[in-house]
C-alpha cells in the first residue's frame, strides 16, 4: 500500500518554515517516508533559481526528505496549473505516494474540495462568467476566483481563499488530484512564519533571496535551519548561486532584441501582442524590475511577463510547450536520496507508472517526448550556469544524485 508523503516545492531556498512543513507532513502521516518533487533550475515565479536542483535537493534531505524527485523545468518554470499537474502526477506515478501534503495560508481542504469540483467539471454558468471577467481585462487567476465566488453564492469566500499563491497552488493540487482520480489523500497544513512574497519575515524564501542581493549575507543565513545555510554558503562561497538580476536582465534582453518579434511571438503562451509590448520594454528597461513594471498589467501579471521573458531566454516556443503539456511528465528523474530513499527508489523500480532514471539521459519512446524534455532541461541548466560567477560546463550531463545516510 502507497503510504509516503509528497511534497510539492522549490526549496528557493529552504527555510524553516519548510522545515517544520516537512517535520510535519511525516507526523501526521505516521513517521512515513516523504518524496519531494522539486523545480528546476528556473522556478514558477519566472526566475532563476537561487541555487541549483542537486544543491536544493541536498537542502532537502538534510531537513528530513527522504527522495528528492525532479520536476523538469518544461513544467517548473511555467503558471501554477502546468505546474501543479506536472508535480502531482509526477508523484502519483511513483506508486509509493499516498498523501499529498501542502502547505496553506488558509488550511480549508473541504473549501478546496469544493472549488475543484467546479474547475473540474466546469458548467456552463462558470465558463460564462470566466469569460466576462477576462473580457473585462483581469488575469485569468483574478477572472476564475470571481467566476468561483458567483457561482458558490458571490460571499466573497472564494476571492478572499484564492488571494494567496499557496492556496492558489493547493487548488490546483486538488484539483489534478481530482481529474485524474488518483488515490492520493490531500493534506493541508498551516505555513508558519512569512507570507510567500513578504520581503520582512523569518519564513520568507523571498526574504532569503533579497538579503543576498544586499550583501546581507549573514542575516539572510540566520533565516535558515543551519545545515541549509551551510550548504548555500559553499555553494555562494565557490560563485555558484544566482542571487541578483544584472546578468539575467543582460542576457533577456538581448534575446529578446536579437530575436525580434517573430520568436518572440512564437514563445510558449504568447498572446495577443504581446511581444511588442516586451521588445519596446527590452529598449527601454534598465533592470529586469523595470522591464516587468512596463509590461505588467491587469491581464499581464508579473509573474507571467517573467515567465516569457525566461521562455524567450531559453527558447521553450509554442509548439513545444503545447507538446510537453497534453503529454504530462514522460519519466522519474531522481535529484537526491537518503537510504531510506533508494529503498523507495527500488521499490519504484516494480511500482511506477513512468520510467525511473538517476541521470540525464532520458528513457526511449516513440513519440521524442523524453527527448525534448531532456535536451530543455539541459538547455536550461546551460544558461542556468552563466548566470553564476562560476559557471560550469555540461553541468546537466554531469550531475549526479546526492547521496546522504
């Protein structure tokens, strides 16, 4: 019987309110073990990630994570419904998880259950209403919370739920979970500390990440349960963490200009000409912060304009988006393990629904869909590398699971 704990996350980086999230998780679940499917290299706010996925992953298994499991960034770097679908199937897949544990600013699992039935099913009373508040110019994560909140009595319940990103992405679990019919339970927990982009508490990643940038190095390391700040020290230490935004913005901005409003245009999502609005911004901006502030909108959150700009800057177009999308993650991948966790990985062997691999070579099938997968992977990781002081080369093809006992 399938009774590990996933773990949904990015690790960006691993603070203690993850850490008593992943300490938790195992309580309530009965001391089970916990798989993680962790984000690439390039994140779902559309960022570089702070520090690499092998090191993330060794954060990880250092705070009680017993498989760290890769979440491809074809997926990790794209809005909260590719990537939720991608991390919940991943971890259904392995045939050893039997709750799925998240967590929450608002921990309401039957207000999700509700919700999902809805997104699931969608009657015609809900399309309707989607589409009258997209033609009124909100983002579809604003237009569907209020489509949400009419059709449950418009009490205002599911837009006050639904203003926080991590019941946003709980939503989304539940409702893969839903859709799918996997007999995975949902399990929420309350997040302690910070909220998700507050750049002021003690259980922010956000926090963590704008200390660095300032140089506040020691502050941003008291944040974090002692064995994390070690591990990020050496890595920051040796010049391999991305921790500010010069070399990103340089190297958008000239794929955006070099490439011109035809790649633009073809990038994964792009929209009603909205590559015009990027390119005259590329000109423009003097800062990556700038150039979001000039394209966002009503429509265009932040989150999206940073998600195409990564889009453009690692060339993931349209039609291999839509590709890896209606296809769903095609293998395993395993970042990290504990002994505990390669006896997971052994019993995934007999047990998972997909391909089970420890390297970057992915599995042969007929339609290329691994491949693609992979070669993006690789070609994320690539550019992932130049962002650093210390960039190593055909770091994908090198990487090996972290092992710890």
């Amino acid at each position: 019987m399938a009774n590990a704990v996933g773990i949904i996350a990015e690790y960006n980086p691993l603070h203690r309110g993850h850490e008593f999230h992943i300490a938790e998780s195992r309580r309530r679940a009965g001391g089970a073990p916990v798989i993680a499917a962790v984000s690439s290299n390039f994140v779902q706010r559309g960022a570089p990630a702070l520090a690499r996925k092998d090191v993330r992953a060794a954060m990880a298994l250092s705070c009680g994570v017993d498989l760290v499991l890769e979440l491809p960034f074809v997926f990790s770097s794209h809005n909260g419904g590719v990537f939720a679908n991608a991390a919940v199937d991943i971890l259904a897949a392995t045939g050893q998880v039997g709750f799925l544990s998240f967590g929450m600013e608002t921990p309401d699992v039957a207000a999700l259950e509700r919700l999902a039935a809805i997104l699931a099913d969608e009657p015609e009373d809900f399309k309707r209403l989607l589409k009258d508040f997209l033609r009124l110019g909100y983002s579809f994560v604003q237009a569907r919370s209020m489509a949400l909140d009419e059709i449950t009595g418009g009490a205002g319940e599911a837009i006050n739920l639904l203003k926080q990103p991590n019941n946003n992405l709980a939503l989304a679990y539940v409702k893969r979970l839903r859709e799918k019919q996997y007999n995975i339970v949902p399990r929420a927990i309350e997040r302690v500390g910070a909220g998700h982009n507050d750049t002021r508490g003690a259980g922010s990643a956000t926090a963590i990440r704008e200390l660095l940038s300032n140089r506040k190095t020691e502050e941003a390391y008291s944040l974090m349960p002692s064995r994390c700040a070690e591990i990020l020290r050496d890595e920051t230490d040796k010049g391999r963490a991305v921790y500010g935004q010069d070399r990103l913005w340089r190297a958008v901005k000239q794929a955006l200009i070099s490439g011109g409003t035809r790649r633009a245009a073809d990038i994964s999502e792009m929209r009603e000409g909205l590559e015009n609005r990027l390119i005259e911004a590329a000109y423009r901006a003097g800062s990556f912060d700038e150039f979001t502030d000039m394209c966002a909108s009503r429509r265009y959150p932040k989150g999206r304009i940073r998600r195409h700009a990564i889009h453009i800057l690692t060339g993931l177009n349209h039609a291999d988006g839509r590709t890896v999308q209606a296809s769903g993650p095609t293998y395993i991948k395993a970042l990290g393990m504990n002994g505990r966790g390669r006896e997971l990985l052994a019993a995934m062997r007999e047990s998972a629904a997909l391909p089970v691999i420890t390297r970057s070579s992915p599995p042969r099938d007929e339609t290329g869909v691994s491949e693609l997968i992979a070669r993006k992977e690789r070609a994320a990781t690539e550019i992932w590398e130049t962002l650093t002081d210390n960039p190593r080369a055909r770091a994908e093809t090198m990487m090996k699971p972290v092992i710890r006992e």
